[in-house]
C-alpha cells in the first residue's frame, strides 16, 4: 500500500472495455508528511471517489486489483482504496 496525493485526471477517448464505466486518476506518491513526493507518479484506477489533491491509499500489486475488482481479465495495476482524511504518526 502506499500513500499517494491525487495530482490529475485521466482522459481517454478509447479505453479497454474491463475499464468502462471506471474512472482513473493520476496520483503521486508521498512521504509520511503528505506534501513531499517520494517516487514516480502513475495511474490509478478509482474506487472512493477521490477528488483533485486528496490524500488516497493506493493498492498497487495487480493481482490484488483483480481480485478487488471481481475481474480477471481488468489490466490495472494500481488501485485508490481509501481517502486519508488524516494521519497521526507518533
């Protein structure tokens, strides 16, 4: 799992018909403060209904996305399972 923060949507015109109907967002992962980017930007297939500059859970292990999504064939990789709403790191 990872901490990401939404950064951009993503358009397509054309999509692989496992992904209609889902809507993909472009999200970065951070550090433990939330702010510093800590890694490669990827894209990441909505579940919560995150918004511009959430803080999200990221699910990235494909497997686990099929799984999560009740369909094997589904090519992602990444997914948004949750929204932080705060952290609290002792």
């Amino acid at each position: 799992m990872l901490i990401c923060r939404v950064v951009g949507d993503v358009v397509s015109t054309i999509k692989n018909q496992h992904l209609k109907g889902h809507k993909l967002l472009l999200v970065q992962p951070v550090d433990l403060d939330g702010q510093t980017p800590k890694g490669e930007a990827m894209i990441a297939l909505d579940k919560v209904d995150a918004g511009p500059q959430d803080l999200v859970l990221v699910n990235r292990e494909g497997g686990a996305a099929r799984i999560l999504l009740n369909n094997p064939k589904i090519p992602v990789q990444a997914v948004i399972v949750g929204v932080i709403d705060n952290l609290d790191i002792a």
